[in-house]
C-alpha cells in the first residue's frame, strides 16, 4: 500500500488532468490526484498513472457511481454510502 502524503484536488469544469495537469503535478511531489467520479475517466486515471500519480474518485453517492469508479480504474473512492462501496469492491475483478 503505497503513502499518500500530498493530494491535488481537481474536478472543476474544463480542467483536463490527461492535457493541463498531469506534468505540474508530478513536479511538485504531488501523489494522487482528487476527481469527481463523472469526471474520472481513463484517460485521466492513464494520465496520472504514466506519471505514477494515483487517482481518486469524490462523491460517488451510490452503488453506479463506485461501480463506474472501479470499472474507470481509480485507485481509492470516496463514497457516501460505505456498504455499497464495501461490496463493490469485493465484487470487482
């Protein structure tokens, strides 16, 4: 289990981790980026993962939206609802 020390939270419209992020996030020690699940694709969580960043999911709020998360590859999901985050996780490939 690798140490988080530092998180970049990025989720507002228009930012493009894959594009506009990644690079100066790496730089500056930063280890895992913050995204709002709708927001997390694979191309973002490909964009963090080349620069060994992790990425995380925010405010998924139901089974879809951890579903969605781990299917995307996020690398940790923060949920409001634990039991559904708990049993999808153990459902996952």
């Amino acid at each position: 289990m690798p140490t988080v020390d530092e998180i970049f939270a990025c989720c507002g419209p228009g930012v493009d981790l894959a594009l506009d992020m990644a690079d100066p996030l790496a730089a500056m020690d930063v280890d895992a980026v913050n995204v709002f699940h709708h927001r997390l694709g694979g191309h973002t969580v490909a964009a963090a993962h080349r620069r060994d960043l992790l990425a995380f999911a925010w405010g998924a709020r139901g089974r879809s939206g951890i579903e969605r998360a781990i299917r995307r590859g996020a690398d940790g999901i923060f949920a409001d609802d634990v039991g559904a985050l708990v049993a999808a996780v153990r459902r996952a490939p």
